[in-house]
C-alpha cells in the first residue's frame, strides 16, 4: 500500500521523555520528539531520538497529531524499537 505521509511532522524539542502508552489493542498514544517516516493503514514508522519505533496493525488510523503527541487507532498488532528501519 502507498504511503500517506513521509516526514511531514519535524522534530519537537527533543528531550528524553518520550512516553508511549498503549491502550488495549487499539490505541497508541506517544508523547515526545518524533519524525513520521511512513505511514499506511498496516504500519506507522516513527523516528524517535535514540532510534525508531514502528507499529504494525489493520486499520491504522493517525486520528491526532500535532509537534509533541500522536494518536493512532485500529488494531494494533505489534509494538517495536529499532536502532535501524
């Protein structure tokens, strides 16, 4: 599937508090610094400050988004940290 947006949100301030919660199997919330790199209804590419995070689904949905916080909605598969992508 064709991606939807590539790097559209920059980088806020980056600190080290990126927070990420997970709310059952259809909600992620992520607070923090990050870069959108990909983004389809199977997957959402992040870059986060000491790497990536990359969560695969059905559905996905970025139903909020502004320089600090992200949410995403649809069934989330799975969760990963990556150095590399």
């Amino acid at each position: 599937m064709e991606s939807k947006a590539k790097g559209d949100v920059p980088f806020s301030a980056m600190g080290n508090n990126l927070h990420i919660e997970l709310l059952g199997n259809n909600q992620l919330i992520l607070d923090g610094g990050f870069s959108i790199i990909e983004y389809t209804e199977e997957n959402v590419k992040l870059k986060i400050k000491k790497g990536y995070v990359l969560i695969y689904g059905t559905e996905l949905i970025i139903n909020n988004i502004n320089d600090e916080n992200l949410l995403i909605t649809g069934k989330i598969i799975s969760l990963e940290f990556s150095q590399s992508i």
